[in-house]
C-alpha cells in the first residue's frame, strides 16, 4: 500500500509539482486588510500573497502550478488586479479592479493551448518596456507555460533574470516537469491543489442553471472550478466532454486490437487535434482517480502514466502513428 501511495505521488510530484506548499507556514501571516478575491478556494495561496504583498516581500516572478481548471490563472488575474487597486483590497471598484483585461494597458496575457512561439515573447517584452501609469505594476501573466518552446523559453529566461522595478510575472502550468529547470529556478513556486467538490457544488448552486446541467457538470469537474464554469455555460462543450468521458469508458473495456482499430481512425486526424483529446482525458482520468477503488488504482495510474508519455512523445515531434500505437499497448 505505501508503495501504490508513493507511485502515485511520485506520478503527481512529475505532472504537477510536489503537492505540499512550498512556503513555509510561518512565512504565511493573516493581514488585517480583507482581499476581496473573486477565486473561490485556495486559502493558503491567497495568504501567501497576501502576506507578500502587503508585507513587501514581493518578487518579480510568480510560477503557479497545479492540476489544469482549478484556478491558477484567475488568481493570477486576481493577484494582478491587487497590486494595481487603488485602494490595496481588490476593492472591486478602481479601474484596476474593473477594466477588462483587454483595455487594461498594465496587464498582458499570453493565454493558449498551443505553442507559445518567440515572437509572442518579443511582443511581450516591447510591452512591458513602457512606463506603466504613476504607481501602477506592470504585470505579464503567462498561462499554460508549458507550451513555451526551447526558443521563447530562452528569450523569457533572460526577462526573468534581469526585471525591471515596475514588472511582475505570474507563468502557470499544470506540467511543470515540461517547463525547462532554468525557468522554474528563476521563479518562486507556488502550488496548488484540486478545489473540493463541495466548493466547486456551492459555485454551481450560485449560478442561474437548471438542477440537471449541475448534477452532469459536477459528475464531469468534481474538483475542477474552472472547468465546471465552462461546461456550466457551454452546452456544446458540455456533450463534447461528455462524449469524450463515454469514449474514455470505451476504450477501457476494449482489447489491443480494438485500441488499435480505433487510434487508427483518430490518426487521420491533425497532431493538434488529438493532443486536445488526450489532455481531456488526462483531466477525466485524474477526476476518476479521486474516486477510484484502491484495488482498480493500478489500471487508472497507468492509463495516466501512458497519456503522458504520448503527450510528451507529441510535444517532440515524434512520429503520430507510432506515438499511438505505443500508448495503446502501455496501459
Ligand atoms: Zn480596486
């Protein structure tokens, strides 16, 4: 049993990062000023920021990293929209608080799920090298960093060794082990953890949806805020991830040559488009894992270990056909 508990923890430890908090406990101190964050959950992370931010012990880099939909980047929003409040609590109220971020001249976000190439981080940098507003941070929130290639890492890296005064980086990642070492040496690590079904069934009884979208988006997102108020909003996407959680079921209970038959019909399909595929199944399988039985955890922590070799085998351009073939005979 402690080996099938340190397997998977060692699995976790890859993907996500080391699952306890990095700071310690007594660096974290309760300010006296309430932050009014919008991100439901993570209260050990808000305090560490609070703490910093209120304390000045700010640094320039933030990395944030946890599970995919449990909401890194919101906070990351949150915490930029803190340090440029007017009155110092995301009073809700100041430009800071309420410009979307899209006209919100101190803010860039780099947010996508494929490649984030060199000149996106030229832009970048073009950016955040004019003077931010009279007090104001400038604040560049990197989302999925792991799709940085070796070329943007490299530029980003030499941006993160040398910050100017006024700039501040949040990156976020549900890969760590994908980002280069250089660049998580660089930053200060903050992790994060799946929210609890109960806080992400309280966000879904706040919202104006009917009682059956709650019960199909809970089964989907037990532990995943994010991801609930996507498919919460989205009917499409809501059956496209319903589709893949049957198609998941499927290939469980199929043999290697049915496998074989069906990764021969998504092999016809873009690299792009089957990466999609299998990182949804990646966040349906960590769902499942939660609430399996410790005798099938095996079989689950498998199938995991296999999508991830596949994605990584994907992300170096390996051959597609072959990168399938592997993942259906590694689980
Ligand atoms: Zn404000």
């Amino acid at each position: 049993m402690i080996r099938r508990f340190f397997s998977k923890f060692l699995y976790f430890s890859c993907y996500y990062g080391m699952i306890s908090f990095s700071q310690p406990k007594s660096m974290i101190e309760k300010s006296k000023i309430n932050v009014n964050w919008k991100v439901i959950g993570h209260a050990q992370q808000k305090l560490y920021l609070e703490s910093a931010f209120f304390g000045n012990r700010l640094t320039h880099s933030y990395l944030f990293s946890g599970p995919p939909h449990v909401g890194k980047t919101a906070l990351a929003l949150d915490f930029a929209r803190l340090l440029n409040c007017e009155n110092g609590n995301l009073c809700g109220k100041c430009l800071a608080c309420v410009n979307p971020v899209e006209i919100f001249s101190e803010l860039i976000v780099i947010d996508k799920d494929t490649e984030i190439k060199i000149d996106e981080i030229r832009s970048l940098k073009r950016d955040l090298a004019l003077k931010p507003l009279s007090g104001q941070k400038k604040v560049a929130i990197i989302a999925n960093a792991e799709n940085l290639n070796r070329e943007s890492a490299n530029s980003l890296l030499k941006f993160l060794e040398e910050p100017q005064k006024d700039n501040f980086f949040i990156l976020t990642t549900a890969a760590v082990g994908f980002l280069p070492q250089t660049i998580v040496s660089r930053v200060q690590k903050i992790n994060f953890s799946p929210n609890s079904k109960q806080e992400t069934e309280k966000h879904l009884n706040s919202l104006d949806i009917s009682k059956a979208i709650t019960k199909q988006v809970l089964e989907l997102a037990p532990n995943k805020i994010g991801l609930a108020n996507i498919l919460s909003k989205n009917i499409e996407e809501l059956e496209r991830w319903r589709q893949q959680d049957m198609e998941l079921d499927d290939l469980f209970s199929q043999s290697v040559f049915e496998r074989m038959q069906y990764t021969s019909q998504i092999s016809k399909l873009e690299t792009q488009q089957i990466v999609n595929i299998f990182k949804t199944w990646l966040i349906l399988s960590e769902s499942r894992l939660r609430q399996t039985k410790q005798k099938d955890m095996k079989a689950q922590t498998d199938f995991i270990k296999a999508l991830n070799t596949a994605l990584m085998h994907f992300k170096s351009n390996l051959n597609k056909r072959l990168v399938l073939d592997n993942f259906v005979l590694s689980f």
